[in-house]
C-alpha cells in the first residue's frame, strides 16, 4: 500500500526533532526537545515519545514508517551503532526498541547521510543523480550519491569526509587522527581561531560579536563580524575555505560529482568560506571536473528530519515491492 506520512527524527547531541512528513516534503506535525544526558535509555525513551507523539496526527495504517538520524556510525546493514561521540549509544540497539515499543518499522542511519537524502529528494540537489553533501558544523560530515543512490559503502560507515586528511602534521581532530578535514572547519576549529583573534587590536569586532568577552568567541560569532565586513573575520574564514577547497579538490578528481551541496549550521552561514572553496577547488581540479557546482542547502534545521522521514518511505516502498 502506498502511505502518505512518514516519520522522520533527528537525533542531534542538543536536541531531538521529530516530524510527520507528507511524501511531497512538507512536514504535517513537528515537535522537539532537549537530548537528555542521563543514559541511554533517556534518549530512547525521547525518540520512542517524539515518535508517538507526531505520529497521532495520522491513522497507523497511513505511516510508511519512521527514519532515525543519529551523529553515529551505523553498521547500517545491520541497523547497529558501531560508534557515537555525543551520545552515549554505542552498541544500543535503537531501532528494536522504538520498533517494539511504537509497532512501526524503524530504520537508522548516520545523519550525514540523511542530511544528503534530504537535500536529495526535497532541497537543493534535488535531480542530481551524482552528488556530494557536506555538513559543516560542530563537526564535519557528510554523505554521497552515486548513480542516483545513496552510497553508504561495505557497512554503511562512508561518507566521513570531516575525517579526510589535509596535512599529516596537522592540528589534532575531535577522532584522535591529525590534520583532518575537521580539525580545521569544525565549531571548535573556528571559535579557537576567533578566540586568538579577539585577544589582538585586529580582531575588535569578533570580540564585539561575542559581547566583549573573549572566552565567549564562537564560530558563529566569527561568521557574524565576517558578514559585517570585518577584515580578520574574513580572513578566517578565507583561510577556512582555502583547506575546504584543496579537500573538494581531491573529492571532486575521485568522484566527479555533478554537485556539492554544503550544509550545516556554518556550511549555511558562511557563505564567503563556501565561496573560497568553490574557486580553489575549480582552479585545481582536473580537466573536465570543473563544471561542479558547489551550492548551499536550503532545509535549513529540517534537512535531518526530512532526511529521515525519505529514508523511511524508501524503505517502506521497497518492502511492499513499489517503485520510486
Ligand atoms: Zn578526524
């Protein structure tokens, strides 16, 4: 049977959204609230509540199902959770316990992954059959299509492309690698840059994006004085989009992507880093692979529960044998 609604949560270190989502993309009921930081089972307990509680806004027998995102790696074949940094769910099997408790079919994956499935199907790369999604925020992830399908990989644990290494004796990176992609695009990456800059006469307006204190600089403050013209500001983030560029460089000679598609809090943001990057990557990479186009998202905080929610009815569809 072909459903209207499926139910997409993301999962994120902050907080845990949850939407009803119509298959065209517009999300019917949403709700959220906080991750809660008492154990596992807590967050559980939330997803399996958000869950219940947009889905009342439809008949059971109408629900493709619901989609999780989670900032994890995910043995995806085997709906397992290898590895979670934020979160405290390694090895907890999250998708028998919300299937049990809400009678739904569950899937989990890694929000990368369903950030590029929701740009895919409802936002910026939708059509492209070839493409790179890259989310930059408090860390840096990602996800790619190929021949019009998500690629996940052997176990479903590709698409880290925050943890490509850009120098091998580089600054150390949040896995415990060095010179990493995310080492040097990451929130922390960003603000600890804005915070050194705040504490010299030329980085006066990141110090007054962060209310005069110093300490309090964070990536978003630097983005903030970028935006207001700000010449160190900028100059981060040039910096920023510069190593951005020289990584798109490589993904672009492997991969030839039609397009890549930059979300996240500062990948939405920072619009003078993606641009960086956007012309280093066409002044060096090869021949014939300059053409790609590097856009911004534009599901904003949707793109995980969107994400989810299509990963949720494309699943449904190939269960019940239905084409896309
Ligand atoms: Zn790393």
């Amino acid at each position: 049977m072909r459903t209207t609604y499926a139910v997409g949560i993301d999962v994120g270190g902050t907080r845990i959204a949850a939407g009803l989502v119509e298959r065209k993309g517009r999300i019917v009921k949403e709700t959220k609230r906080p991750t809660p930081k008492t154990g596992p089972f807590a967050v559980v307990d939330a997803i399996i509540d958000v869950a219940e509680e947009v889905s009342s806004a439809a008949h059971p027998s109408e629900v493709a199902g619901i989609g999780i995102g989670l900032p994890a790696q995910v043995d995806f074949l085997r709906q397992e959770i290898e590895f979670c940094t934020n979160l405290p769910l390694a090895g907890v099997d999250v998708r028998s316990l919300v299937m049990s408790r809400t009678k739904s079919e569950v899937t989990v994956d890694n929000d990368g992954h369903l950030a590029a499935f929701g740009e895919a199907r409802y936002g910026a790369a939708k059509g492209a059959r070839d493409f790179l999604m890259i989310t930059l925020g408090t860390g840096v992830g990602g996800g790619m299509w190929i021949a019009g399908e998500p690629y996940r990989g052997s176990r479903g644990l590709g698409g880290e492309i925050g943890h490509t290494v850009i120098d091998l004796d580089g600054p150390e990176c949040p896995c415990g690698g060095r010179g990493h992609l995310e080492a040097y695009l990451g929130r922390p990456a960003l603000a600890a840059k804005g915070r050194a800059a705040a504490r010299t006469f030329a980085g006066r307006a990141i110090l007054d994006a962060a209310g005069g204190d110093p300490d309090a600089v964070t990536a978003e403050a630097v983005v903030m004085a970028a935006r207001g013209g700000d010449a160190t500001a900028r100059q981060i983030l040039l910096e920023a989009g510069e190593v951005f560029g020289r990584a798109l460089v490589g993904f672009v000679n492997l991969l030839n992507p039609r397009l890549i598609c930059v979300g996240g809090g500062i990948g939405e943001s920072a619009d003078l880093l993606i641009e960086r990057a956007g012309e280093v990557m066409r002044g060096e990479a090869l021949a014939g692979r300059r053409d790609v186009e590097v856009v911004q998202a534009v599901l904003g905080n949707d793109a995980g529960v969107l994400g989810a929610a299509a990963l949720a009815f494309d699943e449904h569809d190939s269960r019940e044998g239905l084409h896309r």
